[in-house]
C-alpha cells in the first residue's frame, strides 16, 4: 500500500470509528483522496475504511515520510475542529 493511500485510509479511518458520520466529513475525506491523486480502486478502499472504521495508530505507523504525515496532521486537526469541538478522544489523537 502507497503512503499516499495510508494518509488517506488514516484520515478515513480516524473518521469512520466515530458514530453518525457528517456529509460533510465524508466529503472532507474524499476531497483528500483527490489531492493525494488516489486511483478509482484506492478510492474505493478509503470508502471501505470510513464506512467500517479502522485501526489509526496502526496505519499511521506505516507512514514514513515527513511530508506525508504533515499532510496528514493538518487535516486531522482540520477535520476535528468541522464541529467546533474537541473531545478527549480527538485530543489523544491529534497527541499521537
């Protein structure tokens, strides 16, 4: 699996293990599928995760490069604060 995809996937998966997702949100992750240049088929799995959830920590592990994970924390942190509003699981998220 390409870096470029474990962004996503993270993102998406830090997004769908939380209950009574937004459109809102959804389109947050898929608007970050087009920017990291996602196939139709890495598209398709980003979808899987942000329906069913996913383990963050772990694919987050995967990602190596600095780049990379700056991307991804600004969009972690972006896609906290849609609802204003940061919750201790957030927090502990945004820490890791």
């Amino acid at each position: 699996m390409s870096e470029r995809l474990m962004v996503v996937k993270a993102l998406a998966a830090m997004m769908g293990n939380k209950k009574g997702l937004t459109e809102e949100e959804v389109m947050y992750v898929g608007h970050a599928a087009l920017e990291m240049g996602l196939t139709e088929d890495e598209h398709a799995e980003v979808k899987e995760t942000l329906e069913q959830g996913g383990d963050y920590a772990d694919i987050v592990s995967g990602i190596s490069s600095h780049t990379l994970r700056t991307f991804l924390f600004r969009r972690v942190v972006a896609a906290i604060l849609l609802d204003d509003l940061i919750d201790d699981d957030e927090q502990e998220i945004i820490d890791q």
